[in-house]
C-alpha cells in the first residue's frame, strides 16, 4: 500500500542552491519510490501573506515549477499543482475554520512572533498583523487534509503547524461524528543539508545572502560563488575545512572521494580563489544540465501551464469527492433544502442491506456487483480469472467502510482503489452533482457492510 507524502513550495523567491540540495533534490529522489504517492504543490495562496508583489509572485510560480521539473520531477508519477488552482482548498478551510478554536491559533509560532515583536517595539500587539497570518495554519490544513496525506515532510520550524492540522482534523471528526480525515505524521529529514549562504549564514532569502541554482546563467553563479566570504589566510597557508563554507556547500554535490580530495587540498593551503573555482566546477557539473532543461521550459510557459492543469485534474479528482462528503455530513448537501426527504427514492425496506451480486462474464471471467439495500447498483468490480480471487475483495470491500475508502472522482464517475490499484468503478452519471450525490451513497453503503461484519 503506497503512503501518500505531501509537500509544499512557496512562490515567494528565485530558487537557489540551498532550496535545491535541502528540498528539491531529496523531494525528487523520495517522489520515485514505488511505495510513495507524491503530492507537490506551489503554495502560491500562502505567498500571499508574505508578499504583495503581484508580479514577484507571477514570475516565482513560472520558476518554480520550472525548477522542480528540470530537477526531475516526473508529472506522470506525481501529482503537481497550483494551490489556487484547486478550489475545494479554500473551502476546506472555512470548514476548518469554524472548528477551530481561537486559543490554538494564539499558541502559532509565526503569530506569536509577531506579537512578541510589536510589544518589544512599544506597539499594539496585533500591529501589521494580517488575519492572513493569523489563519494561515487552518489553511495549511486544508492542503494536508483535503487529500488525506498521511506524511508531511518539514522542516522543524513548521512541526507546529502539522500537529495543529492534527487538532483540528481531530476536532472535526469528533464534532461530526466520523473519521473524515487520516491524521498526518510530521517527517523531520535529519540528514537534508543546510548550506551556508555567502556570508557564513544558513542560505536564506531573509538573509540576501543566496547563491542562485539557474537564474542569471553559468556567469552568475561563478560570480556568486566567488563572492562568499573567507578568512583572510593566504595560498600556501592551511585552510580549516570544517570551518569553510566552501568546503560545506563542496560536500553537498561531491562524492566521499572528491570531498576527501578537496579537504585535502584546503589543509595543503590552496589559495581561496583557486578552491572557489574548484567548487563553482564541481557544482556546474550536476548544475548544468538541470539548467538547459530549465531554460527549455522557461521559452515555453504554455507547456508548464498544460502540466499543472494536468496535476489540478489529479488532484481535484481526489479534493472533490473528499468535499462533496463534507458537506453532506456538515448540511450543505446540494439541494437539500428544496427537496423533501422522500422525494429522491423511497425508502430501503426494514431489514434490508446493501448487497453484492456474482455473476460470470462471456469471456469466463468473474466480477460482481453492489447493490443498494433500494437497488441500486454502485459497483462494478474489475474482471477475476476465480471466483476466490473476486470473493476475497469483496471480503475487503465489505470490511472497508465509507470513510477508508479510497474513492477517485473521474468525469462522470468514482473509482474504488485498494492498494492503489483500481478495483471497481461506478456507473456514469449525467453530470458531476449526480455523480457527487452518489458518492455519498456509496460511502452510506459501505458503512452499512463494515456494521454488519
């Protein structure tokens, strides 16, 4: 069974060296695993409370994307998107929002910082501060729980905001009386890398002390690199490796072997000029052809806006049976109010239960189908070579229940995964309401089996 693994990517910034080795490399290599179902998206709605820049944030969404997919990233293996592009975010968070308590959001880190800022200033405590980042961890929120991840890679400064997304998923199934939602786990990456930045310092945009990975070409890198900042130890005169930012960002891209020779070469006093040519080389190396893919994608914007509407239709499939059952269960059921309760369908009769219904293909195959306890028919199974085979998923799916269910929107549809394979498939309904108000009763039915076993 895969894990699903999501991640975030704020559109704020250029990317440069320090994101590529403590994020968007090991995040690429994470995403080819066959156990891992990946989830990558540019968290633009969250750059809107660190930036007003409307064209900065523009252009980072374009370099972004176009980072991660000339680092490797493989849209057919991957789900990417946009946040703004997927509409059930926002409205998972007003959901959320109306669970959560006031007190959890004064505990938020960021928040707290602030407030701590402004009373050391002599300010109003709540000065500057927008309900953007007040409310920005029930967003979070909505981007871990609307796709039920179960891990969420971060770093140690947002532990906080995956335990509150605990809380508040925690909270909304109580309330409501269901396990709507997987509670994620935290991932601490220990061994990412923290490169220094020119000065010495963690490479940081805040600092403006970054080397950049594409932007500016080949020249700009070398002239970046030989910009960081040395002591002030002569050629000839012995270098402390374990002190030099050279030797720290050297170690990043180098194998066990150059990194022993290039240690070396610093305790036998290679001059500084010289060792920052020998970094900005080995550097290139891996750089270079990333580069030449990024500036193919940049020349042809259209091209990433088809992959990312492409990973919004991924995972849109996913967001919008997930909401479609949140507003059953909170009343916001699409017509609920100018239909009477017995107007749809009559009924089921006392005793009866959703069933399933074996039957034998042409070809000699076996499938089956389930039924409403009314008669209606929600699945399809896939197609057995035995009988055995297609009775042991029906044991599964009748020990499943609504909520664990993995339930893929298509156009007209819903499809029934187990272990990530595709296992059985809806009829086609005449539009996308119909097909959501089915999904609601096929969850209803499959809550109805796992009771009985």
């Amino acid at each position: 069974m895969k894990t699903r693994v999501l991640t975030g990517i704020t559109t704020t910034g250029t990317p440069h060296l320090g994101n590529y080795v403590g994020a968007i490399r090991p995040a690429v290599a994470a995403s080819r695993r066959d156990d891992v179902d990946a989830f990558y998206f540019m968290a633009d709605y969250h750059a809107l409370i660190k930036s007003d820049d409307a064209g900065r944030i523009e252009r980072s969404r374009l370099e972004i994307a176009a980072t991660w997919l000339a680092a490797g990233l493989d849209p057919q293996k991957v789900t990417f998107y946009r946040q703004s592009d997927i509409p059930e975010i926002p409205e998972l968070t007003w959901f959320l929002t109306c669970v959560t308590a006031k007190g959890l959001l004064n505990r938020a880190h960021a928040y707290k910082a602030a407030v701590d800022k402004n009373s050391a200033a002599g300010e109003d405590a709540d000065a500057g501060v927008t309900a953007g980042l007040y409310m920005y961890p029930v967003l979070m929120a909505a981007d871990i729980l609307a796709f039920n991840a179960n891990k969420v890679p971060v770093g140690r400064d947002q532990i906080q905001h995956v335990e509150m997304t605990r809380d508040i998923a925690q909270r909304f199934n109580h309330i409501y009386g269901r396990e709507f939602f997987v509670l994620p786990d935290v991932v601490i990456e220990e061994q990412v890398a923290t490169l220094p930045g020119l000065d010495g310092r963690k490479m940081s945009k805040s600092y403006d002390n970054t080397i950049p990975l594409f932007a500016g070409g080949q020249k700009h890198l070398r002239d970046t690199i030989m910009r960081i900042v040395t002591d002030s130890r002569l050629p000839g005169e012995a270098k402390d490796p374990d002190n030099s930012a050279l030797f720290t960002i050297f170690r990043a891209f180098a194998s066990e072997a150059e990194s022993a020779a290039f240690r070396q070469a610093l305790v036998d006093g290679i001059g500084w000029g010289e060792a920052k040519q020998v970094l900005f080389e080995r550097i290139e190396v891996d750089v270079a052809p990333m580069r030449e893919s990024y500036d193919a994608l940049i020349a042809r914007p259209a091209m990433i806006e088809e992959i990312l509407h492409e990973g919004a239709k991924k995972a849109r499939a996913i967001a919008a049976p997930k909401i479609a059952e949140l507003r059953d269960a909170i009343g916001l059921r699409s017509g609920s109010v100018a239909a009477p309760q017995a107007a749809s369908k009559a009924a089921p009769k006392p005793g009866k239960s959703p069933r399933f219904a074996s039957f034998r293909d042409g070809d000699g195959s076996f499938r089956f189908r389930l039924f409403s306890a009314d008669g209606e028919e929600l699945l399809l199974s896939k197609a057995f070579a035995d009988p055995k085979s297609a009775g042991a998923l029906q044991k599964r799916i009748k020990e499943l229940g609504g909520v664990s269910a993995v339930l893929q929107a298509q156009p007209l549809a819903l499809a029934l995964e187990l272990d990530g394979e595709q296992v059985a498939t809806t009829p086609t309904y005449g539009d996308e309401q119909a097909r959501d108000e089915a999904l609601a009763r096929l969850r209803g039915a499959l809550d109805q089996l796992a009771a009985q076993e």
